[in-house]
C-alpha cells in the first residue's frame, strides 16, 4: 500500500482543530505521528499517510484547503521507489 511522508505547518487559526482526526474519518488513509511540535499560535508536524494514492491525495486536498502548510517530504513515485506491479 502507498505510503507519504509528510511535513505540515499549522497557521494559529488551525493549531486547536482535530483536523488529523477528520482526515482520518473522511478519508481511507492510516496517520502515523511521526513528531510533531504544537504551541499556542503555531505548530508543525511530520506525519507518515498510508493509503491509496487517491485518498492521500484527497487528505493532503483536505489540509491545504484549512490552509495548512503541506510538503511531501518522502514520496516514493515521485523519487522513481518501488511501485506495485
């Protein structure tokens, strides 16, 4: 199953929202926290997604649109990795 590294930036409005939690129940992805770093007014994250391309794909959709900072910091097809047969 595909698998994403991810790098998010959280903007203050954000940093108190479940917004991991609903990607989960809105999208067939698995989230692993791989660190993470919240403060009141900021935060940052690296999360591992683990799914199908489409629904990772609508995941990584679903926190750009709460305006949330996403970079793909390990992206196995991109970087000419393994894919299934």
């Amino acid at each position: 199953m595909p698998r994403r590294r991810v790098h998010l930036t959280f903007p203050e409005d954000q940093v108190r929202e479940p917004v991991i939690w609903a990607v989960g129940r809105q999208y067939n992805v698995v989230t692993s926290i791989r660190g993470a770093n919240i403060l009141d007014g900021t935060g940052w994250m690296s999360i591992e997604f683990e799914g199908d391309d489409e629904e990772i794909d609508g995941a990584l959709d679903y926190l750009r649109g709460k305006r949330i900072e996403v970079d793909v910091i390990d992206d196995p097809q991109s970087a000419g990795g393994p894919t299934a047969p």
